[in-house]
C-alpha cells in the first residue's frame, strides 16, 4: 500500500484519548485477573475461618503491607516498561523498602524466639504449597495484564514481562492471605517471595514472547 | 521541510484531544523523518526501508495512548522505530548490520557497552581535534561524508583525508602500542 493511502486511513479513525490511559488500561486488567484470583481463593482454597479475628491482629496486616505496598511497586515499574521510551528506569529502588522492612521484622523474631524453634517458624505448615499457590493465583493475574498490554507499547519485552509477573505475584500473594493463617515474617519473606519471584520469572520469559507488537 | 520537537509534539497532543486535522499532518511530517532515520539505521532496500515507515506509522497511530504528554515527543517516536526496526530484521531473519547497536543493547549488556564507549572516546582522544570529529561524524554517527562535510563547512575530499588519517594512526596505536 502507499504510504499517502496509509496515512488517509488511519486518519480516519482517531479518538480522543485521556490522559492516564496507560493507567486504566493496567489497572482494567489487573481487575479482571483479580476477580478471578479472589475466586479460585474463595471457591477451592477457602477463607481462613478466622479471618475477621485475624483482621485485628499484627501479623495479618504485616502480611497485607508487604504484598500490598510490593504490588504498588510493581505496578509503578510496569506502567513505565508500557511505554516505548521506558530505557530510563525509575523508583525501581521502591521495591526494595517492603523487602528491607520485612527482613528487619524477621531479624527481630529470631532474636525473641529460642534457636530451637526457628525451624518451625520458618517452615510453618505450608511452606512446601504456599509458593505454588501464589504462582498459580498470579497466572489469572497475569493474562489480565497481558490484555492490558495488547494496546500498550512495550519496547523491552523481558524487563515488561518480569514486571507484569512480579506485580502479578505480589497481587496474588496479596489475594493468597485471605486463605493463609501463617503468622511468621520469615515465613512470608521466603515462601511468599519465592512465590513471587516465580511469578515474575515466568513472566521474564514468556514476554519476549507474548508481548511481541 | 524538517519539522521540530515543538511543533511534532504540540500536533500529537492535539491528536490525542481527538484533532484528526493535526494527527494527519503528524503523520505526514513523520514520514520524511522515519525515511532518513530508518535509511541512516536499517541499511536495508527501499522496500524494506517503506514498509519500516509504514509499520512505525501504523504503531504510531495505534500505540498513540501510550505517549505521555509531559514527555519529549522526539524519544517516544524513535523508541517505537527502533523497536519496529529490531522486530523487523528478527521477523525477516536476515542479519543486516544495525547502526548504533551498542545503545540497542544497552540493557542486556550496559557494562560492556559503556566500556567498548569509553574506549572509543580514549582512542579518539588521542587524535587532532578534526581528524577525530571526521571519524565520529562519519563512523559512529553514520552521516555521509557529504553531509559531516556540510555540518562542518569543510570539502568533502578534506573529510575523507581526516578520516583515513586518523584510522591509520588508531591502527598504528592499536597494533603497535596497546596492549
């Protein structure tokens, strides 16, 4: 086709756009994802029996911050690689201050509980499903930003996909303590995290991939 | 007629507000600017260098959201050519050289490419002011030596002089000296 002819059609077709687009667009399909998350949680896994108890207690709101203010984090960083002039990266250092501060809380645990029952503290009862569960609620999570990202215009495919992974698995461990009664920091630092980081693993490399435009 | 920064960017915000009149004419000054920018870079055939412009232009036009209103107009537009650029030549599977690969591959391999870029600047350092000019103008910027000869007021023959004695001696100092 000629380029002049390429040009009188396209313009034919061009609707005002707002200005935080790029925002609506993730956060449309974050909410698809988690509408499905908030599903499997409530319909397979089942909601602790005693969350409303939970609610006002420390270690489920430890719980919530950490994966919340990560999932705040990852979103930030994924909404600049939707851009096409994303080489410049910032408040990536922003996913740093829920991990620190976690990691501060469970150096204070140790030092309250005997070295004798560290073992347990850390494995909890979960450990060897929990992060299979965070990597599975992710997956929902996941296509919904992948449907985000089909009008998006991401130039580094992998670094896209790890941050759409990571806020994918930072939402769905977000989603994953409503079912969980782990009480531990060192218990949500390692298996949550490693859940996590499994998401946004999967996501460095599916998106070459599947973020392809 | 070469358009600015200023005036690209104000008729893509208007485009954006819904001004089809101004996504229009957008569209039409982009088209000499991707030409030159894709034949300076893709080192391919016309062919090849037209359906570059017209990928970028319809990613241009149905990306447009993703440009940000607040920022440089110039950087949007040549992240998304580069982009169409790489996509392109992996789509073909021909291996053709890429201008400015070292900036493509900043994020894989950032360390490596500051060092090969320092060492450059190092090399070309130790060259006559004109004679280093000549070669970043014509080797790593990619202009001809009639458009470095313009940019610089000087003959072209002058140019061609500069470059082949300037990368006779790095040759020399790279051969002989470095180790």
């Amino acid at each position: 086709m000629n380029t002049d002819d390429l040009i009188a059609q396209l313009s034919t077709d061009v609707p005002r756009v707002r200005r935080h687009s790029v925002g609506w667009r993730l956060g449309l399909g974050l909410a698809g994802g988690l509408i499905v998350s908030l599903t499997i949680v409530v319909a397979v896994m089942g909601v602790r029996p005693d969350l409303s108890v939970a609610m006002h207690g420390f270690s489920f709101w430890m719980k919530w911050t950490y994966t919340i203010s990560l999932s705040i984090a990852a979103v930030v960083v994924t909404a600049q690689l939707a851009r096409p002039d994303s080489a410049r990266l910032r408040w990536l250092w922003l996913l740093a201050i829920p991990v620190a501060l976690l990691a501060g809380l469970g150096g204070l645990e140790l030092l309250r509980t005997p070295p004798g029952e560290w073992l347990a503290m850390w494995l909890g009862e979960s450990w060897m499903v929990c992060p299979w569960r965070v990597l599975t609620l992710a997956a929902p999570i996941f296509v919904g930003l992948l449907w985000s990202f089909r009008r998006l215009a991401p130039t580094r495919l992998r670094a896209a996909g790890a941050a759409a992974g990571l806020a994918a698995g930072a939402f769905a461990a977000t989603v994953y303590c409503i079912h969980c009664p782990e009480v531990s920091a060192i218990f949500v630092l390692t298996w949550y995290s490693l859940g996590i980081v499994l998401a946004a693993s999967a996501g460095a490399l599916l998106g070459p991939r599947l973020l392809r435009w | 007629m070469r358009a600015n920064e200023d005036e690209l960017r104000g008729l893509m915000i208007d485009g954006l507000d819904g001004n089809a009149g101004a996504h229009t004419s957008l569209l039409r000054l982009l088209v000499p600017l991707l030409r030159s920018y894709y034949r300076r870079h893709a080192n391919g055939s016309a062919d090849d260098i037209e359906d570059l412009v017209q990928e970028t232009l319809i990613a241009v036009h149905t990306r447009r959201a993703t440009y940000d209103r607040d920022r440089p107009f110039a950087s949007w537009l040549f992240a998304i050519a580069r982009y169409k650029m790489i996509d392109h030549f992996r789509r073909v599977r021909r291996l053709q050289p890429i201008e400015g690969m070292e900036e493509l591959l900043v994020a894989e391999a950032f360390e490596g490419a500051s060092i090969a870029r320092i060492d450059v600047d190092d090399l070309l350092g130790t060259l006559p002011v004109k004679q280093a000019r000549m070669i970043r103008a014509t080797r790593i910027d990619g202009l001809s030596v009639a458009e470095a000869a313009a940019a610089d007021g000087l003959g072209e023959s002058d140019v061609k002089v500069s470059v082949h004695r300037g990368l006779k001696s790095l040759m020399a100092r790279i051969q002989g000296g470095g180790r």
